[in-house]
C-alpha cells in the first residue's frame, strides 16, 4: 500500500514541470521577484503574483515536496509530522531558564507549503483586537481588524466536513469565506466527548458556548474549524501552490535549495540594494545566484528570516563584527521580540474505552482506521485530535492582575487557551488506561526571545531562545490556565467518566513546577522581524513590509507580527500575505 503511495507519488511529482529539483530545469535565473522560502506565506505571495502572465516569480524553498506522506496527509496523523522527521528543521533551543534549564524541540516545516504542512491544523484568526492592535504599532489602519475581513475572504473556502454531518449551530456562515483558496471545515468525526463538553458550558459559566470563535469575539469554547478539505489536510501546497497554480508558466519552484544570504548589489539614494539571492541547490554542490529585477521577498518563516538576514550583513552590529560578519545595515531589531505560547498537557483517567487509546494502542484497529481514510477519506482520521477549543480570560480578581497589567490585545481577547481532546494522540502513548487530555496554552505571554547567530557557516543552526515562563505573569496565567482546565473537568458532565487526574500537584508551587518540567512551544514563533512605524527608529519592516534602510526586500511571513495573536499563527500569516500581495501589486502597478 505505501509502495503504491510513494509511485503515485512519483508521477504526480513529475507532472510537475514547474516545481524542479534541479537548476537546469528553470528557464533562468532573473525573475521579476524572487520568494525565498514556499511556506505558509510564499505561496500566497508567489500565487496573487502569478495572477498576472507578464510577471515571472522563483521561489526557492529548501526542502522537498511533501505529496503523498501519510504523516502530512492524514489530519490525525498530523503529531507524527514534527518532530525528527525528514519534514521539519528539527530545531532545538537554548537551555530554558524558566523550564529548568530544559532545552526543548522547537518545530518548523521543512517542505513545500512550510509549516502549514506540519501543523496541527487549527484555523483560528484570534480577537479583532488582536489585529487592531497591529494597526496602532503600525501605524497603518490597513491592518485593522475591518480592514483585513477582505484577505480573510480572500483566503477562505469554507467546506463541508469530512463525514458531512450537520453543522447548523456549530459555526456562523456569516463571518466566513466561501470561494477563497485555502479549505476550512469544522471537525470531520465526532467524539464520544463531544456532549459532555457542550453540557459543561452549560453548566459553568465561566466556560460559555461561543457559535464561532472566528467572528473576532472567541471567549468561550467552541468547534474546532480545521484547514482540512474532504478529509485530507488542506496546507499552502495544496491550495495555494495546487496544480492548477503551479503550472503557470511564470511561475517556478525549486526545491532543495538552501539559501546562505541575500546580497547588497549597490546602493539608491545611499541605501543598499538587495535584489540578489545566494542559494546552495541540492544538485550542482556550489552556491549560485538568483536575481530579481523588482524584489527579492523573504519568507523564510520567523526562524529562518532573521537567520538569514544575520547572515546577510542585516542585523546587530555587536553580534555581526564578533563573527566576522561585515555589517550592511546596523539594525538591533533582527532576531529580537520572540513571542510564543507555551503549553502544557493536563490529563484524566476516564472509564470509558471510547477513547483514542482504542485503536492508538492497537496495530490491527490503526491500519482499519487509515484503510477507511485511503477508501473514503472518512473516519477519526480524516480530522484533527481536538473537536473544540476554548479562549479564556483569566478572572478579573486574579492575584496576578493586582500587580500587572493585562498584556493581552483587549478586554474580549484571551489569556489562555483549553485544547480539548478525546485521549492521549502523540506518542508516546500509555500502555494501559483511556484518558481525557486538555492542553492549556498560555495566549498573552510577556516574556520575549530572540534568534541569533555564532558562526559564519549559514548553513549553521541558528540559536533559538523563546525565554519560556521568564516572567511572573507568564507562569501565573499558566498556572491558572491548569485550575481552570481542572475546573472544566470538575464539572457535573464529567462526574461519571472521569476517574483520577494524572498529575497530582495541588499547591501553587506544585502546579509551577509541573509546568517548569513539562511545558514546551506549540510552534508559533512570531515577532523576530517586527513591523513597525514608517519612522521607527526600532524594528525591521515598515507597514508595508519593506525592510527598512535598504531597497528591493521585503519581508512577508510571520516574523512581522509584532506580537503573537491571541490564537493558532497560519490564519493571521495567510491574511497577512494575502495584504501583503496587493501591497506589491499596488506599489508595481501589476
């Protein structure tokens, strides 16, 4: 079966003219732009491009093409994508001061598509206040919550689930998009779970029943919406860069193709100009150049964009001449202003066996539940491991408030998040018992990171540190996230299927140093090249993502949030690309 996968796999993949491996396959190497990296954004980007015949794009994406790959493919199969897999940079960060000192895996697609292909797919835009916000440290109302409601349009084809059940009272058409590019649909399977999660916000009011927590206001717990379409996970390169697109003539993808820097050609009106990229293609062995005749755009996510504009001469001064790094442009912002949501896993022994434990410790029960997948494209694993979601404020009596101010977008954003799931779905799994599992994500975090580097090698791994729990407030909210999922679970709906907790803390100190030893990123970096104002003297994009103090670069993926959202990254990474495209159409007249 897996042999007729991988074959299907192959002709599709040579079908595809447009998407090559090797440099002799392109018709050259000067293009009107060139996207440096084909992840969540540089498909957006290299597609509204492509929309015009007369404009040629590269992009030049660093790993493979990840068609046909059960781990990708299959949405249930999402938590083996990342991480040592052959699909994900298998990054590790710095020891964590505020994790004891624990360095932890840190997650970044590593194909086609980005890490929309590795995710765990939730799609969640967040609170309008989240985007609002941008707009004030921008200075550009164009990244207003209204403003952008055409982008998320733009990106959104809203579908059907995967077993097509009745979705009446489980979302809010009005907010969302039909004909965009990028699929969205609710949950494709239920769960045994599901009614008592509904009953508990019935019975709880501090755990309310939200219609659609993508209207802008999310508090309260409500159905998960994926980017799945008809069972199978729905990523860049599937929507974005699908056949239909890639095969524009204008439009060339090369993959395998590492790039070490972007280069300064000259100088305009004293600013250099970086329209020339160095890259390391799997075939050939030696750096060669790409040229773009208008931009060069980097979209090498917030992990690779500040390497490589380190690399590039683009950064701190203090951390370049060090290493031997000439300095181009002095900006202390590159790499800084990390922000990320920690999570941790909170369980419960039930005395059901309607759990996933049913068949992820059964070889027999997994291989019939994908053979239905291959068939039908139905069943548990034609959806995602969590069916509803939660976005809670912590109380406003909160100890913590007394002393620190909110840092959350707004009064109707969130602090912290409840994944709530039917089980236990990464490995390693239990030997015995069936669980009931809430992930609780801390959303409004105050401790910031930075990305760096210590060597000349670009091919190097960059040094990662989010700075997880730094703060008092981060490890307070955190650990009322932990009471509150344990508030959720003491619910009357609970009281006959929940048998005993896993973790046994109870004291304040207890629950801080279980998150000490178990918290870890759910993989939204953002922030390391932040947008700011037009005449800040501080960050690394303007609101129209043009690098500031050069010419012919910009900067559209994820490192230009200036703060993570209140929410799952690739809805407001889409949206931002989406703004972006038209922002590069309007300034070339294309």
């Amino acid at each position: 079966m897996l042999g007729q996968i991988c074959v299907l796999a192959f002709f599709c993949y040579s079908a595809l003219a447009d998407i090559v491996t090797s440099v002799r396959d392109l018709p050259g190497l000067e293009y009107d732009f060139v996207i440096v990296g084909g992840g969540t954004a540089g498909n957006v980007i290299a597609n509204r491009l492509t929309e015009n015949p007369k404009i040629s794009v590269l992009v030049l994406e660093a790993g493979a093409l990840p068609d046909g790959n059960l781990n990708i493919s299959v949405p249930f199969f999402c938590t083996r994508a990342t991480p040592h897999t052959p699909f994900d940079w298998n990054y590790t960060t710095l020891a964590q001061p505020g994790l004891n000192n624990r360095s932890i895996p840190y997650a970044r697609g590593y194909a086609l598509g980005g890490s929309s292909s590795v995710n765990f797919m939730a799609y969640t835009r967040g609170s309008s206040e989240d985007y609002d916000r941008y707009a004030r440290l921008s200075g550009d109302p164009g990244w207003s919550w209204k403003a952008l409601q055409p982008y998320f349009r733009k990106n959104e084809r809203f579908s059907p689930p995967a077993d097509h059940h009745n979705t009446t009272g489980q979302f809010d058409p009005a907010v969302h998009g039909f004909n965009g590019i990028n699929s969205v649909s609710l949950y494709g399977f239920p769960e045994g779970i599901d009614q008592r999660v509904i009953e508990t916000t019935q019975q709880l009011v501090e755990f309310p029943f939200n219609l659609d927590y993508n209207s802008g206001y999310h508090i309260g717990i409500g159905f998960t919406q994926f980017t799945i379409k008809d069972g199978a996970r729905s990523s860049s390169r599937t929507s974005y860069m699908a056949d239909q697109f890639s095969s524009r003539k204008n439009l060339h993808v090369l993959l395998n193709a590492r790039v070490s820097r972007l280069l300064a050609t000259g100088k305009q009106h004293g600013q250099p100009i970086f329209q020339t990229v160095e890259f390391l293609p799997a075939i050939g062995g030696s750096l060669m150049k790409a040229t773009a005749r208008k931009e060069v755009i980097l979209s090498a996510g917030s992990i690779g964009t500040p390497h490589t504009l380190l690399n590039s001469g683009i950064g701190d001064e203090k951390t370049l001449s060090p290493l031997g790094i000439k300095t181009i442009v002095n900006n202390p912002s590159v790499g800084r202003n990390l922000s990320d949501h920690p999570v941790v896993g909170n369980q419960w022994m039930v005395n059901s066996t309607d759990t996933f434990e049913a068949f992820t410790r059964d070889p027999a029960k997994t291989e019939a539940n994908l053979q239905l997948w291959e068939t039908n494209r139905t069943g548990v694993f034609a959806s995602g491991g969590f069916n509803n979601l939660g976005w809670i404020r912590l109380p406003k009596n909160a100890t913590i408030l007394q002393t620190h101010l909110d840092p959350a977008a707004g009064p109707n954003t969130a602090n912290f998040e409840l994944l709530i799931s039917n089980g236990i779905s990464r490995a390693p799994f239990p030997p015995t018992g069936n669980f009931l599992s809430i992930g609780t994500a801390l959303l409004s975090p105050t401790s910031r990171g930075f990305i760096t580097i210590n060597s000349t090698d670009p091919f190097a791994a960059p040094l990662i540190q989010p700075n997880f729990l730094s703060t008092d407030f981060d490890v307070a909210a955190l650990r009322e996230a932990v009471k509150a999922a344990r508030r959720f679970a003491a619910a009357p709906a609970w009281a006959d299927y929940i048998l005993v907790p896993v973790n046994n803390a109870t004291t304040d100190d207890q629950i801080d140093e279980f998150l000490r030893t178990t918290a870890a990123s759910i993989a939204h970096p953002m922030g390391t090249a932040a947008m700011t104002p037009k005449d800040a003297s501080f960050g690394v994009v303007d609101p129209d993502l043009r690098v500031k103090g050069v010419v012919g670069l910009r900067i559209v993926d994820a490192s230009v949030i200036p703060i993570v959202p209140a929410g799952h990254t690739q809805a407001a990474t889409y949206v931002f690309a989406e703004r972006a495209a038209d922002l590069i159409k309007a300034l070339w007249r294309i």
